[in-house]
C-alpha cells in the first residue's frame, strides 16, 4: 500500500512538473510575444521621432539661411552706403584741393609780380641813395670849406655837447628826485635814530684778550710752576690756557682766544693761590668746580640779558651760547652788552615804525650768536648764528635777520634792515669800540685815496674820525648840478672797496673865486 502511495506521488510530482513546465513555457511565450510587440512599437516611435527631428532641423536650418542672407543682404546695402558717402566726401575734398591749388598759383603769380615792382623800387631806391649820397658828400664838403672843421670834429663836438647837456640834466633830475625824497625820509630817520640813542643807556667795561692775576709775592711764580713745571703743566692742560710767567713782578699772564676757558683759568688760578696748595690733583679739582661755576654763571648771564629786554620762549642751549657773549669783546667792546643794546635800539625803532617790538627785539639780541662758537667753527659768525638759531627752533624771520645783519646774504625784509642799523648804531657810537692806530690811520687813507681818484677833485679830508669825507671839487670842471653825481660816485666806490661800521658822510665843495691884482 505504501509502495503504491509513493508510485502516486512520483506519478503526480512528474505529472505536476510536466504541467509547470508547459505553463512556465506558454507564459515564456506570450512575454517573448510581448516584448517583440513592445520592441516593434518602440522602433515605430523611433522611426517617427526621427523623421519630426530632421524635418524640424531642416526647417531651423531653412530659417538660419534666410537670416543670414538678410543680415548680409542689409550689410552690403550700408556697406555700399557708406562707400558713396566716403567717395562723396572724396570728390569735395579733390574739387576743394583743386580750388586751393588754383588760389595758390594765383597767389604765387602775385608774388612775383610783387618781387618783380619790388627789384625795380630797390633799383630805384639804390639810383636815389647814390644820388643822395652825392648831394650830402657836396653838403659836407661847403660846410668843411665853410666851417674849417672835418666831419669827424664837428661830429666829436656835437657828441660833446649832447652828453654835457645829458649830463647836466640828469644831474638836475637825480638832485632833485634826492631832495623831494629825502625831505621827509631824513627828518624821520634822524628823529627815530637819535630817539633810540637817546632812550638807552649801558655801562661797558674794556675787555681785553689777555687776563693778569696779580701774586701775592714773587715766590708764588716757583709754586705755580711747580717742581719740573708739573704744576703750570697741569694747569694748562686743564684749562686750555697758556700762562705766561715772566719777570712782570707779582703777575701772571693768563693768554688764550677762548675767553670763557680764560675765565675759568683765571678764577681757578686765583683760588688756588689763595688756598696755597697747588699741585695736579689739587688744581683738577678746582677747575672742574670752577667750570662748573662758570657754566652758571653763563647760564645766568644769558637770561638775565633775556629778562632785560622781555624776551621769553628762547632755548636752553641758545641761552647758554648768549651768555658766552660775557666773556667776548669785539673791537673791545663787550658782545653781551653790544647785543642787548642792538636789541633795545631794534625795539625802539621798531615802534616807531609801528612793527612788532618783541620779534625786533629778539632779533637784536640774537644778531651776534655765532661768536661764541666761531672760534671753535670756521665760517662768518652771522651765518653760524643763524644756522644755531634754526636748529634750536627760531623763527624763519629770526634766523634771516641773524644772517643778513653783515650782508652774507641780501637783507628781505625790514627787520633785518632794523637790526643792520642799530648794529651799526651800536658799534660807531663815539667810545664803543677801540680799534689799532694803523687800522685807524690806513682807513682815513683809504678813504681820501678813494675821493682823490675821480677826476675833478683838488683835495680831500676825511674828518670825525673817519665817519666823514670833505671832498673840494674844482669849479671849472665840476657844475653844481655834477657835484651830485660825484658825490654819489665816491659813496658807491667807498662802499664797494671798504669794510665799516655806521655810515660815512661824503661832502662835496665846490666854490668859484675871483682873484685880481691891483697895480701900481
């Protein structure tokens, strides 16, 4: 029974297997079928796609052409436009060229007709000037036989005349131009110059080069000098000072061009000789104290000489350099004294031509800065002291003045002007300064020699100490009105050859005598 139950099952596993088979085939089938049918479909669309996508390109390729051609077709016509347009500017320009080049040759037909009646009027001219020529030889000629004088005299006395008759206008003029100007102009600068002279006042001390110490006896000199010198050696090292023992009796000379070492030389040598222990260490210790010493008092000195005239804001370093001033002399005359004098006269006279007092001032008592250094600084001292005042902060008009106060560089402004002359007020006033008899003299030659070389000058005489020129001028050569520009001759050749302070007064005499003789 079993046995059989298995020959059914396998009959029925085969039978079902069969079965599936055949339906796995006939659904094979139909997809087979189905996907031929779907792959015929989709080529049909294919096939029509293709054909609208080449119909569509030809119709955008048909309409691209037909662009193109039109955008052609329309640059060929402005093309074409533009080429009658240029030929058209073309042809006026050829019609306006030819019209030129007619107007031209008409021209040019012109010009030489014009140089043609110009050769014939030249002819014509050259025949009249012969011709002219002729008459003025026979003219000079009758006037030679008539006058007795050749034409090269009686020309050289026409030329005369004429420049002596120039001369003498001109003279006329220039005196009279001078006197209308100066009327006025000299009233006002005497009433300013002598109210600036009159409204200050100093007192000034001879200063000298050399500084004398006097001994209490002349066996100090062996202690100065020391055993083998060792002491005036050290002395002189420290200091920078020569000194000068010789048989002046109970003096020791103390020479050198720095004045403010020679002060300290002298205070510390002095010191010394009153302590009585002289010796190296001994005199290093006192002349750095004494340096010391003397740094403050140049430091005082300078501002008080600021604080005398008002002065404020000036720098450190410039204080100290103006108080340097103490201990320099110029012509004996002390520089720090000198210098605020400049500044009260450029205060004074600045108010009376209604400027800034302070600025005048300030300039005044700067002007001479650069003689404390020029002895350590080659160079003029107005441009060393103006180059200090800039680098320490002066003004640009300050540092001008300063400059310009000896001519270095030309004078820009009025101060500058104002502190020349109260400088020069400042140093020619009678006993300001002291100058070498020879200096003296060769100047007063100098100055007669100058006025003794134009011609027409009989004699000449320089008078109050230099500061005037009497120069008498012969009547038979020199008009009066000539005078004047002799006068103003000899001041320009004076200022030209010679060095002064102040001003020179140049006087020119002229007198006419009549001398005769009673006989008997």
């Amino acid at each position: 029974m079993s046995e059989y139950n298995i020959i059914l099952g396998i009959i029925g596993f085969i039978t079902g297997f069969a079965i599936a088979f055949w339906v796995k085939d006939k659904i094979a089938s139909k997809k087979i079928e189905a996907v031929e049918q779907e792959a015929a479909r989709i080529r049909d669309d294919a096939r029509r796609n293709a054909e609208t996508i080449v119909k569509s390109a030809e119709l955008e390729a048909k309409d691209t052409l037909f662009k193109m051609k039109s955008e052609f077709d329309q640059e060929t016509k402005e093309t074409k436009s533009d080429l009658k347009e240029r030929e058209k500017r073309l042809t006026q320009k050829e019609e306006a060229l030819d019209a030129k080049l007619e107007l031209s040759e008409r021209k040019e037909q012109s010009v030489i007709q014009r140089d043609k009646n110009l050769t014939r009027r030249e002819q014509d001219i050259v025949k009249s000037e012969e011709k002219y020529n002729e008459l003025v030889e026979e003219q000079k000629k009758q006037l030679e036989k008539i006058s007795g004088l050749t034409a090269d005299q009686a020309k050289e006395l026409l030329v005369r005349a004429m420049e002596n008759e120039a001369r003498h206008e001109g003279a006329k003029l220039v005196k009279r131009i001078e006197n209308e100007a100066k009327e006025e102009a000299d009233k006002k600068a005497k009433r300013i110059l002598a109210t600036a002279i009159q409204r200050y006042a100093g007192d000034y001390v001879a200063e000298r080069t050399v500084s004398v110490v006097q001994l209490p006896g002349d066996e100090m000199k062996g202690r100065i000098i020391g055993r083998e010198g060792r002491n005036i050696r050290a002395l002189e090292a420290a200091t920078g000072i020569d000194l000068i023992i010789d048989d002046t009796p109970e003096a020791v000379i103390l020479s050198g061009f720095n004045p403010v070492r020679r002060e300290v030389a002298r205070i510390s040598l002095m010191r010394l000789i009153a302590d009585g222990r002289i010796h190296p260490a001994r005199i290093e210790d006192v002349v750095k104290k004494v340096t010391k010493e003397v740094d403050n008092a140049i430091k005082e000195a300078g501002e008080q000489a600021a604080f005398e005239l008002g002065i404020h804001g000036i720098h450190p370093e410039l204080i100290m350099f103006l108080g340097r001033l103490k201990f320099r002399t110029s012509y004996a005359q002390n520089v720090l004294q000198h210098s605020v004098e400049v500044g009260f006269l450029c205060g004074i006279m600045a108010a009376e031509l209604g400027l800034d007092q302070k600025i005048a001032k300030r300039m005044g008592l700067l002007h001479d800065l650069g003689k404390a250094v020029d002895h350590e600084v080659e160079g003029p001292h107005a441009l060393l002291g103006s180059k200090l005042a800039k680098k320490h902060g002066e003004s640009s008009q300050v540092v001008h003045a300063i400059a310009a106060h000896h001519e270095d560089i030309p004078p820009a402004t009025v101060y500058a002007l104002l502190v020349q002359a109260a400088d020069g007020l400042s140093g020619a006033r009678p006993g300001a300064r002291k100058e070498l008899l020879e200096n003296y003299i060769k100047r007063l030659e100098d100055l007669e020699g100058i006025a003794n070389s134009f011609k027409g000058v009989s004699n000449s005489f320089a008078i109050q100490a230099g500061r005037e020129i009497r120069v008498i001028v012969e009547s038979s050569i020199i008009s009066d009105d000539e005078a004047v520009l002799v006068s103003r001759d000899i001041v320009k050749k004076i200022e030209e050859q010679l060095t002064f302070p102040g001003q020179i007064r140049v006087v020119v005499i002229r007198e006419t005598r009549a001398v005769e003789y009673a006989n008997k």
